[in-house]
C-alpha cells in the first residue's frame, strides 16, 4: 500500500513509520517545510504545507493516510495562547489536510485520524465504550471538533476510523517518561485521591491496532467481518486507577510511593483547567470494538507493560 503519514516525527508517528516501511509498504512522510526528517526514519518525504493547504504532488494514488498531527497537550501551561495552538494543531490541520486530499482525482480508501479518550470528559466509574456520548471540557471539545473535521472524508466514500487514543506508555518518551521521573528519586506517589481511572494503551498496541486499521480484510476469527471504521477506543482491556498505576510504576521501578500530590499542588503547578483534565479527570475507558473484532493485545495487563517498558538496560 500507499501510505500518507501527517505527525510522522512524533511518538506514535516513528513506531508506525518504522513498521509499516519493514512490512514493505511505500511510506509518504508528510513533512512541513520548516520540519527536518532524517533520510534513515523510513519512507520518503513529501511536501506538506497547512497553511496553504499545499500538498506535493508525491502523494497522488495513495491508498491510505494516517493523520497524527497535534501539539503535546502536555508542554507548557494552558495560556489561552497555548490552546489555541493545540487547537489548530488538531482541528485547522485536519480540516486543511482534508480538503487537499478532497481535491485529488482518486481519494484514499480509507483514512485514520488520531483523537483521544479525552472526548469523553470528567467521568468518574462510568464504563466508556465508543458508543458512550461525549463529555465536556477543553479537551471534549478539541476532540468533538478534531473528529468532524476527519469525518468530512466519508463524503468520498473513504473509510473513517477515529482512534481515540488512551494515554501511551513507550520507553521512547511521551507520558511515561515524565511520571517515571519523581519515582527515580524516591518521590512519587498517587495523584490526589488516586481514584481517578487511567486508560492506558503500549506503544506496541498502538502500532498493532494502527494496522489492523489499515487492512481491506478483517482477521481470521474476527466476530465482525467488516473492516474497522468510525469511532475506535485504542486503549488496553484493563483500566486501572490511579493508585493503582502508581503502586504497580513503583514496584517495576523497585522504589517507594509514598508521597502523594495533593490537588492544590498540582492546580499550582499546571493550572486548575490543566490539573484537572490531564492529572485528575477520570475516564474509564473500554475497547469493545476491539474485542469484538478479537484483536490479541500484546499488552492486556498493566504489570506486565510496565515491567518491560521501564526494566533497566
């Protein structure tokens, strides 16, 4: 296949790049003029402009596109500066990759577009399936957006599939990374009460589900023959809280957990809006479609996701 890639140079984006070019597919990293990619990252560039909407003429009979574009939720505080920069990151770069894609004579057959479990608001225990409705706040409203730009795609008959995305653990960096950190030190802890659920997801996962995502034909077994499309929870089988995260991060890292952060702390340090969404809000998050389908996680239990990901070298 033919394969468009928008985000290529960020987490999700290097882990797929790589695999999909070793599984022999042609790879189009779309590359805006003022981003540097290495030769040697797999697959070759392509011209990508969103703010002319420009797309090089490279990209013409691609089969698929895989949108990852958008800004880390997670750098630097939410000046309203900062969210409308991660709003255009995700909703005008979509809509403006959509449209030059719309203006090729043949369309991708199917196109997936990142989103997040963040659509689903502040949910407490609630059991979040694709089919549960969409929450409120900052990010519930980024995602509401981000996915109905995506969807303008189905005019062309494209298959649509919305990966909403839980938080991804990789020994590469991305969230991981940044909550490992204080446990190093001897100083981590749970996030305020703790009871807040965490929907994780491997990288490995990610790339696994990605894929499948990609393919005309469903796998052997499968309870749904039809290919994914729609609204799709890309997230382990097994929730966890967040007392539980941390007890099981400290035990793979061999240190204490015995230095909890209290709310007021952390709306100091982030901001009340940010504290709230990102370190507080629980979402308890499902994969139904996945199961039904029967993909085989390489990564269904958080102990053992962990223990790989941050064993020592």
């Amino acid at each position: 296949m033919k394969i468009l890639v928008a985000g290529s140079t960020g987490l999700v984006g290097k882990a797929l790049v790589a695999a999909l070019v070793k599984d022999g597919h042609s790879v189009c990293r779309l590359v805006r003029p003022e981003t540097n990619v290495r030769d040697d990252a797999g697959g070759f560039n392509v011209a990508w402009n969103p703010e002319t909407g420009e797309l090089g003429g490279a990209a013409v009979g691609a089969d698929a596109v895989v949108n990852l574009a958008g800004a880390s939720i997670a750098e630097g505080r939410w000046t309203e500066k900062r969210k409308a920069e991660l709003r255009s990151s995700r909703v005008d770069v979509t809509r403006a990759l959509i449209e030059a894609l719309g203006k090729m004579n043949v369309k991708p057959t199917v196109l997936i577009s990142a989103s997040a479990i963040g659509y689903y608001g502040n949910r407490g225990d609630e059991i979040l399936s694709e089919e549960s409705a969409s929450g409120d706040g900052f990010l519930a409203e980024i995602a509401k957006e981000w996915e109905a730009e995506a969807l303008k795609a189905e005019a062309w008959r494209t298959r649509v599939v919305l990966a909403r995305f839980g938080i991804i653990l990789a020994r590469e960096g991305g969230a991981l990374q940044k909550m490992v950190t204080p446990f190093k030190l001897g100083l981590g802890g749970r996030l305020g009460s703790g009871k807040q659920w965490m929907s994780w997801i491997a990288l490995e996962d990610v790339v696994g589900i990605l894929k499948l995502c990609l393919e005309r034909t469903p796998i052997q077994g499968a309870v749904n023959f039809a290919p994914v499309s729609g609204a799709l929870n890309v997230v382990s089988p097994q929730p966890v809280t967040n007392a539980e995260f941390t007890k099981e991060l400290a035990r793979a890292l061999h240190r204490p957990a015995i230095f909890p952060a209290p709310v007021f702390g952390l709306r100091l340090a982030l901001g009340r809006e940010m504290a709230d969404a990102l370190l507080l809000a629980s979402q308890r998050v499902v994969p139904k479609k996945l199961d039904q389908i029967g993909y085989a996680f390489q990564y269904s239990k958080l102990m053992s996701a962990l223990a790989t990901i941050v064993s020592e070298d």
